[in-house]
C-alpha cells in the first residue's frame, strides 16, 4: 500500500498458518501481525525506499550490510511510546528506530559501531525533507562502552528512555546457516564510499557483533542488553526484532533464546508478540525449500518480543 511516512499502521489479530514457531513468548500474548487490513495487503519494503532515500533514489546511498524493516520499528514507536518520548537502539544499523521515532515527534538516540554515515544520511534526508519533527542523535562507537557514550553526549540519568527497540543481530552459527545478513556492494573507507566484490563485503569491524559465535555471542548479548535496560524508565518496553534464520532444516528460535537470556539477566518481563512478513523474500527463502523439500517450516516473518521493565 501507499501510505504516509507518519500513518499508523493496521494489523490483524490472527496467528497466520505459516508463521513458523509455537512458543509461549510467540502465543501467550499474541499482539498482532502488522497488515494493512484495509487494502488486504502486506506493508513491503518498497515502501522504506520512498522516505529513507533522498526523492525516493536509493542508488545515491550506498546499501548497508542488512537495512532495518522500517514496520516493526514504526509499530514499536506508535504502540509503546507518545510525542515526546525518547526512544534508544543501541546497534542502530541504518537507522531505522530514530527515523520512525522523529517522524512521530518523537526524540531518537542511536548508536552504531559499523556504518555511522549510512544511519547519519538517512536521517539526514529526514530532516531535509522536514517530516522529522523529533530530535535524533547518532552516537559512533561501541554499545559495550553504551553509558560512557551516553553520558558523553549528553544523556545522562540512570533511567531515561522510554522504549529501547533492537535488530539483534545474528551469532555465527556455522554449517548451513540460513538467511546471514546480506552483503551490501559497498564499504566506508578513508572517508570514502568503495565498491567492493560480492565476496569481499563483510562487517569490517572485528567488534561487531555479527561476527560472534557461541559464548562470546551469548555473553554480548546479555551485556548490551541488560546496560540498555538498565537505561529504560520503569514501565517502558524493551523490544527484539529478529528474522530467525533456519539451521539443520529447522528454524532456530534466536528471538526465543535472546529474549529468555534477557529476562534472566534484567528487569523485564514478557509482555507480547507482534510479527510481520519480511518482504521481500531473500534468496535463501526462495530457494531452501525446493532445494530440502523435507525441511520444516522456515521462517517468513520478522518476530518482536514486547518486554517490560520492572
């Protein structure tokens, strides 16, 4: 559908028959499927081209290694947070919780260890354009070194946003892996855009956390998360968004194993589930199913646990 940059958005209560897991986190509290029930159509990321790019022209950016769906992040801010408020997202990426945060009048603040520049000209073009209305603040660094960072720049107090919201990214799992990040055609290097070969893109940084695997991964996760939390208002909602990617057939249930870490480590409980189809399909999508017809169920849809703090 064509919708606005600020339109609110539909979705419809029903857990759709191929939504891959079964969880109590996923049908305990089930929030709703984010669908635009009044053209009966799934919101895509065609849309996200038309406000995240200057004149809707994505090719004067260069692509980030795995841009946010704009949906779960805007549904996330309409629904937990009011004009006014300040939302965090401590691996920002390219953007996605402070654009839709200043678009709603709401104040965004981010921090980005990889690609600060992407997620400064997306912002950039909101402003420009004049649909941001809230403050936005893209911090470079390191979310482990979060508080020092914060109070760095300003944002002091112990608790002092109201929605922290996250793209967790995925661990190295080895083997047959479905659905790593894609690899964008670009880097920044030297203060320049370089165009690099389809095997040479990968996360520059050796911190980041997408190239971590098993315990290191584990213990970052419950790191970060846990400072985020330790930021967040009495009340306000700690959210996960996560495409589960599928190992041995099956899928693996990272949006599960993250969201019982956290709760085992901070001071949140569950509070809901709200799912959107990832659109458009990746290759992987397209192409495991007929490769292992005997394969379960993979996943389509993007997952966001809904955590409160206590």
């Amino acid at each position: 559908p064509n919708i606005g940059i600020t339109d609110k958005l539909f979705d419809r209560k029903e857990i759709p028959e191929d939504y891959h897991c079964h969880c109590n986190l996923c049908r305990d509290n089930f929030l709703g499927e984010i669908f635009h029930t009044p053209t009966d159509q799934y919101y895509t990321q065609a849309t996200r081209r038309r406000y995240y790019f200057a004149d809707g022209d994505k090719t004067k950016y260069p692509k980030h290694i795995c841009p946010g769906h704009w949906e779960g992040y805007r549904y996330a801010v309409q629904q937990f947070t009011n004009p006014g408020d300040t939302v965090f997202d401590p691996t920002v990426g390219t953007g996605s919780a402070i654009i839709e945060a200043i678009n709603a009048g709401r104040n965004g603040v981010g921090i980005e260890l990889e690609f600060p520049e992407h997620t400064e000209m997306h912002v950039q073009v909101q402003k420009d354009r004049g649909t941001a209305t809230g403050n936005a603040h893209v911090i470079k660094g390191d979310a482990r070194d979060m508080l020092t960072l914060l109070n760095n720049h300003g944002h002091i107090g112990k608790e002092i946003f109201d929605l922290v919201v996250t793209g967790s990214p995925y661990p190295v799992l080895g083997g047959r892996q479905a659905d790593a990040p894609e690899r964008g055609t670009f880097t920044h290097i030297d203060g320049k855009f370089t165009k690099l070969g389809i095997d040479d893109v990968h996360y520059q940084n050796e911190k980041s956390m997408g190239v971590l695997k098993g315990t290191a991964y584990w213990e970052l996760i419950a790191d970060v998360y846990s400072k985020a939390i330790s930021l967040l208002k009495p009340g306000g909602k700690f959210i996960t968004i996560i495409k589960d990617p599928t190992q041995k057939k099956e899928p693996y249930l990272l949006h599960k194993m993250i969201s019982e870490l956290v709760m085992d480590v901070a001071p949140v409980k569950y509070h809901g589930t709200f799912i959107h189809k990832h659109l458009p399909y990746t290759l992987f999508m397209n192409t495991y199913p007929k490769q292992y017809p005997e394969a379960k169920l993979i996943p389509l849809y993007q997952t966001g646990v809904v955590l409160e703090k206590i």
